[in-house]
C-alpha cells in the first residue's frame, strides 16, 4: 500500500510542483438561486492520498459562497449538503489548477404526500426524536393525523433549546419548516426550537397541502424519490468542467447532476429542464448511454484541454463503452422481449491508441470504475500494444482492484502456454508487490481451473 500512494502521488505531482494550491470556490444555491439557511461543503479522497492533506468540513456562508484550499492534487469527491434540499457528491480531479469556480444549484428534497396518513401502521414510522429522547428513533414521538388533513407529534421538555430530526417524511433524517435555527449532526441536519414559554411541550406539525419554503415541480409522471438528479453545475470557465464531467461518466450508477451553461437553472427552457430529470430518471437507457459516449467524441475535438483533462475523457469513453456493453447483456438475459433496445457496440480504434500513446497506465482515474482496463482490453481484442499496456497497469498501478481484475484475465487467457503459474511473469510480478496474499492465492486457483 505504501508504494502504491508513492506511486499515485509521484504521478499527479509531476506537473505540480511549484503550484502552491489550488483554490475551488463558487456558492450553494437552492435551485432558484435562493441561498439556503445552511449548507455544508465535506470534502474527502477518491483515492490513495495523505489524509492529513483532505480539507475538512465548511459551512457556507449567508449568501452561499464557500472556498476550498487543496493543497495536494489527487482525486477527491466534494458532498454538498443543504436543508431540506437533496444531497449530491461532486468528482474532481486536483492537478496543476490556480483556480475553479463553481455554482451548485441543489434540487429541494419532497415531503409525502400524505396519501396513506389516514393508516396508523404507516404513522408509526414517521417519527421525531431529538435531544429530548437522546436521540433514539425507537422511542421518538409518533405523529397523529389531525382533522384537517395534516400531521402533528408533541414533544414534552422542559429544556431551553430543542433539537429534533424526522424520519419517515422524506429520504433520511429530515426537519420541518419553521424552525428557529438549523444546525448539523452528523451528516444530516437537525432544526433548533427555543423554547421560551411556558409550556411544557411543543407541538410539531406537518401539512402536506403548504409548500414548504424551496419547492418546485417535477415533471409529470416523475417521483423525486426516485430521481437521482440531485444538483445543476454552472462553471464560468466552461473548460473546468472537464475536471469533473469525465470522472462522473466513467461510472455513472446514476445521473447525479448535470452540467449547464446559465447563471440559473430558471432560466433554463422548459424542455430542457424536464429533459434532465427524465434523463436521470431513465439513465439506464441505452440509446441515453450511447448519447454520452458519442459526446465526449465531441468534446475530444475541443482545442485547448489540459492534458490530464483529456486523459480523463479518453478513460470516461472506456467506462461508458463498459455499461454499454452491461446495458446489452441485461437485455439479452433478463428481457428477450427488448432485444431489439440493444446496440451494435463499435469502438474507436483511434481513441484506443491515443489511450496507449498518451494516457499514462498508472493513471488513477481507471480506479473509478475497475472493470474499464477489461473493456479497454477486451474491445481491444488483446492486440500486442493492448496486452503491453495492461501489463504496465498491472505492475505499477496502484488501485489493487485493477490489478486484481486484470491480472486473472490475463492468467485466464495464457495459462495454457505454461506448465505452472510460477512461471508466469504475472504471477511474479502480483507476488512481488503483495507478497504471497489473496490475490496470488486467486491466481493459483484460476491457472488451475484453466488448466484442467
């Protein structure tokens, strides 16, 4: 593991020394550009890096501007959280950079609707619990339906300051409008009541009919808890983007955010603005991933990038190429009947090249989906200068997952050429590295399995 961070850390470095730090700065803004009572900014590392250099937690300021310092390139993934707004983490590569400015416009997180508030069973889970219950769920206050149509929980205190969460009513730990103050715990924010009268209890109180104070419309036939779509990045340099959109793509599970050209995402057409929720919603699509992949073709041709940036979109290519090729094998396993929704997959040869020509094999961003090197290899069809750049993977990059996925693929294809795995250069090299572990107890047991 130490010569692994050596490694990823002489890489990124070779361009950066001189650079003193990088400063990443913007706003946190509810979708309409409102600023929120309280986001946080958490940054953490992606990859093998020194801890100690990870900037730690921010909290905005009153009109959403934030401000980070790194002070080491690597990867890193920076969580934007704000109340009663969805939660979205945000890949970036750390390099050579002075500076990048961002805006994050989150999407507001919805409440129920209170279609099934009339069951007490599904009452029951929807709790509040706080500094008055030491913050155990299980015996937090159960809401009640009222009369006209809303919710309400007493909690009985006598403390100054009341500080409660609510489950049940959103995703995760949620707060009510209306309240006092909001701070954070842990990883999700708590609301604060002064309470300054006499009584000796206070009541919560949910109406699913009142807008709460950021809202906004989903499209038709869409459920927000179900949307993936968390946030819109607006970047003043539209360049950076490229410091973040290739890592997003190489192994996009979900659309978490989408990139966007204006200043608000309300002035965004309409069309357009539905289009990136239903994108998000329907990312698995396969004529949706074909789309992606055909536009980081288009971005390639743009003058200008850095080269780590377009490293990182060479390596973004493979990883979509990747769920294409997962996309058509889903369908034709699990639904015959849509065989026809699956593609025909053809590679660039020529950015396959440039990959061996240019992207150095150590490069971390592989790390961001381990399964790419196979496809790089495979769609390949293990040409000489393939094989040779995956052996270079193989000894010096540093993710392990890599080196495991490619090293049993490539024992799996060349175990009939030798009469014992010790023979084998890969065998050496992985027991070299990481001495006589799992990994080369998994080769052994896949030489054998060839073999027979």
């Amino acid at each position: 593991m130490k010569r692994s961070l050596l490694l990823l850390i002489t890489l990124l470095s070779c361009a950066y020394a001189g650079i003193a730090q990088t400063v990443v700065s913007g706003s946190v803004l509810s979708i309409t550009g409102t600023p929120l009572p309280i986001a946080t900014v958490d940054i953490s590392s992606s990859g093998p890096t020194d801890i100690f250099s990870v900037p730690g937690k921010q909290f905005t300021e009153a009109d959403g501007q934030f401000r980070i310092i790194f002070s080491e390139p690597g990867l890193y993934d920076i969580t934007v959280r704000g109340v009663f707004h969805k939660t979205v983490i945000i890949p970036i590569m750390i390099y050579d950079q002075d500076q990048i400015s961002i805006t994050i416009q989150l999407v507001p997180s919805s409440y129920k609707n209170g279609h099934y508030f009339d069951e007490e069973p599904y009452l029951n889970w929807i709790r509040a619990y706080g500094n008055f219950n030491t913050y155990d769920f299980f015996s937090g206050e159960i809401f009640r339906k009222n009369s006209d149509g809303s919710i309400s929980a007493f909690i009985k205190t006598d403390l100054d300051t009341i500080r409660y969460q609510v489950r049940g009513l959103s995703n995760g730990a949620s707060v009510l409008p209306g309240a006092d103050d909001y701070a954070v715990r842990n990883r999700s924010f708590e609301a604060l009541l002064y309470n300054t009268g006499e009584a000796d209890s206070v009541e919560l109180r949910f109406h699913p009919d009142e807008k709460p104070p950021y809202f906004f419309e989903l499209p038709d036939g869409l459920s927000s808890r179900r949307l993936p779509l968390s946030a819109f990045l607006y970047f003043p340099r539209p360049s950076d983007k490229y410091w973040v959109q290739p890592l997003e793509q190489i192994n996009s599970t979900f659309l978490r955010f989408r990139t966007i050209s204006n200043t608000k995402v309300s002035d965004l057409p309409d069309d357009i603005f539905k289009k990136s929720f239903f994108d998000s919603y329907d990312w698995f699509s396969t004529s949706l991933m074909s789309e992606y992949r055909d536009s980081v073709i288009q971005d390639l041709r743009l003058e200008n990038l850095h080269p780590q940036q377009r490293s990182a979109m060479l390596i973004s290519y493979v990883g979509l190429t990747d769920q294409l090729l997962d996309r058509n094998r889903y369908l034709s396993r699990f639904s015959q009947e849509r065989e026809t929704d699956s593609v025909s997959i053809e590679v660039s040869e020529a950015i396959f090249d440039e990959i061996i020509d240019s992207v150095d094999p150590r490069n971390p961003v592989w790390a961001l989906n381990s399964d790419a090197p196979l496809t790089f290899l495979e769609q390949s069809d293990y040409s000489p200068r393939a094989v040779h750049y995956a052996e270079q993977m193989i000894r010096f990059h540093p993710d392990d997952m890599v080196v495991r996925n490619l090293v049993l693929k490539l024992i799996e294809r060349r175990a009939g050429q030798y009469r014992n795995i010790r023979e084998m250069p890969y065998y050496s090299w992985i027991v070299e590295r990481y001495g006589e572990n799992n990994l080369a107890r998994r080769a052994i047991r896949t030489f054998h399995q060839v073999s027979k």
